[in-house]
C-alpha cells in the first residue's frame, strides 16, 4: 500500500466520530486538496502540475469517482494534473474562475472539459452541498487583471469546523474576501504556496487559522515559504504543516470544532496530534 493511502486510510480508521476528511496532497509546487464528506462525497480542488500524478494519488486512495473538481484559477501548477483526473474519473460537475488563459494546458483542459461533457459552473457567491458537508465559495475579484488575484475562494464547513482554501490570491484579493466576509477557520491553506503576496496582518486577524498548511515543492526556485508569511501565520497558528516537509497532510474535522491532523514519520508511522474544540482552547 502506497503511503498516500495509508495515510488516509488510518486516519479514517482512527475517527470515533463522523467526520469530513481534507487531505493535502504532496504534489510538489503546486496544490492538490481533497475533501472528503462522512457520508462518501468527495471534491478535488485544484491538480497540481503533473498530467497523471494526481490521479494515480486517487486510485491509490479507493477514488473512483468525484462530485465536484475545483480549478481555483488557471495555472499550470494548479491544473496541470485534471486533465487526467477528468479523462479517467467520472467528476458530477467541474468549476472554475471563469476567466480564460492564454495557454496550452489551460486549452487542453477546458477541451477536455468538453469532451467528457461534465457540466461547467462558473464560480459565483453561492454554497455547494456536499453530503453533509457545505462549501461557501468565494468569487473571483471581478477588476482582477492576471490569475492569482482571481482565484476561486472556498470556505468548507462541517458544524464547527471550517477549512479556508484560497489557491493563490494575492493581497488584494485578500482584501476583496474580507469585504465578502470570511470567518475565523480551523485550518487555512496559505496563499501562493505561501509567499509573501499572500497574506496580510488583515488577514491573519481576521481569519486566525488554528492549523496552515502551505503547499509547496522542496528547494522551490521562488524561495517559498517566505520567512515574514511564517511569522504572520505564527501569530494565530498552533502548527504550520508543510507538504515540502511532512508529505501528504490529512485533518479529520468533526462537527464540535475539534480535529486531528495526521503526517507520518521517516519510518511509515502515523503522527496525530488533535486539536480539541474551539471552547475548549
């Protein structure tokens, strides 16, 4: 069994109460999340770099079919891996920012959008069913004037639990989320693999994330994360887990507000540290 899916597999196990299982997956520079209702219902948000990486990532956890695949915008390092994603798997719906690309991988996805006539939604400020979970999404700036600030927000709440996904918005886009309104989060997903133009003291205050997982590739070449995103985060974060470091993340939320957040270590076993409810602080 690959590590990918022992990992998601005995965290799951390990779960005494229904709960929505978000996993980060390990895809280099890039981000790949997958989220997991308690009754079944599954999302992909984003597909890394890589043409077919992401997908053998799915089969390897038992995935063999999705309710929502989410580009939060459209470079490479964040669709690069859907096109397979959509070739292989059956996917319910697919959404996106709605603003075209001017690149190959960005033409060849949205043929295959096409070709395998999953129906398209372009994102707008409205909530997404999923199971027994609700995703809020967060719509684009709409004066954005390049790919990052028009990133795709999502806010996924399950009771008490809510998880901040943002793709690479960028600090005005930052700033046109808090006009919208976002909430204080269990867990966020650092902006742009966390780079600087990723996060402002705004932001951090308003949101104060418990957990941030920043999705990034070792001996990156944009020196990510940034050493001040660090210490931003260090004011509200008890941990800040990164995928360059700990692999694939997975969190199980429940609905008190309380969650595990499970790495392994160098030699295959399971690492969980649980963060109780919010209260209980």
């Amino acid at each position: 069994m690959s590590l990918c899916a022992a990992l998601f597999l005995a965290a799951a196990a390990a779960a005494d109460t229904p709960a929505v299982h978000i996993t980060f997956l390990d895809v280099g520079q890039g981000d790949a999340t997958l989220i997991e209702s308690s009754d079944g219902r599954r999302a992909l948000v984003d597909g890394g770099r890589a043409t077919w990486d992401v997908r053998a990532m799915l089969e390897d956890m038992g995935v063999d079919t999705l309710d929502l695949v989410v580009a939060t915008h459209a470079d490479l390092d964040h669709i690069g891996g859907l096109d397979g994603v959509l070739i292989e798997l059956p996917v319910l719906a697919y959404l996106d920012n709605g603003v075209p690309h001017n690149t190959s991988a960005y033409r060849e996805l949205m043929d295959v959008v096409e070709w395998s006539g999953v129906p398209y939604w372009t994102a707008t400020a409205h909530t997404i069913a999923l199971g027994d979970v609700t995703l809020r999404v967060l719509p684009p700036l709409p004066e954005a004037l390049e790919q990052n600030n028009a990133s795709v927000g999502l806010v996924v709440e399950y009771g008490a639990f809510r998880v901040l996904l943002i793709g690479d918005a960028e600090q005005d886009e930052l700033n046109y989320f808090l006009r919208l309104g976002v909430p204080t989060v269990s867990v966020m997903k650092a902006s742009h693999h966390g780079a600087r133009n990723g996060v402002t003291p705004g932001w951090v205050q308003a949101t104060r994330p418990r957990v941030v997982v920043i999705s990034v590739g070792a001996n990156n070449s944009y020196g990510h994360p940034d050493p001040y995103t660090l210490r931003y985060y260090g004011v509200t974060a008890g941990v800040i887990y990164r995928t360059d470091q700990d692999g694939e993340i997975l969190i199980s939320g429940r609905r008190d507000g309380s969650f595990d957040v499970t790495t392994w270590d160098e030699d295959g076993n399971p690492v969980t540290r649980t963060f109780p409810p919010p209260e209980a602080r």
